[in-house]
C-alpha cells in the first residue's frame, strides 16, 4: 500500500533512522585537516536540518519535517559518498560508494 500522507509515525521512523545514521557514521580524515573542516560543514548541516526537522514536526508542519529530515539525512550521505565518513558497509542507512 502506498500513502501520500506524512504522519507523525513516519516522521518518527525517519527521524530515528537519520539519527542512527548520525550516530553509525564515523570521521574519517584526521582532526585539522581540510577534509575535517570540510565534514564539519556537512556535518553542521546535516544536524541543522534534523533540528529543523524537530521544529516543524512540533508545530504541526508535517510536509516541511518530511523534507528537512530527508535533506538531514542526505547531508550524512554526501559526506559517506566523499569517503569524509565511514558507513561501515551499512547499505541500509547509506548509499555506499
């Protein structure tokens, strides 16, 4: 069954997911190199969205959660895709390179 509607539970899923992918993902390059600063950016983002996210979904905003959970989660994905994280070969979380 397919559903076009953004309920509370599946933003849960989703948020919980792009958690766990924050949580699973580890730092790759060394502390104070240009990639570090580079990740730290993504990784900023990544944690913006997701606090965006919390935002919207507790003012009712269920359509904006959606999409700035997704963009959270795809922030940590760029970040496994340039080889500046480790996912650790989980295809589930990540799109792996």
């Amino acid at each position: 069954m397919v559903s076009d509607t953004v309920t509370k539970e599946k933003l849960d899923h989703y948020l919980e997911l792009t958690k766990k992918a924050r949580q699973k993902a580890t730092p790759i390059p060394k502390e104070g190199t240009a990639e570090s600063i580079q990740l730290g950016i993504l990784m900023r983002m990544a944690d913006d969205y997701a606090s965006d996210a919390k935002h919207f979904m507790e003012n009712g905003d269920y359509v904006r959660a959606f999409g700035a959970i997704n963009y959270a989660h795809a922030w940590i994905d760029a970040g496994i895709k340039l080889r500046l994280l480790d996912g650790h070969g989980d295809d589930n979380l990540f799109t792996l390179p």
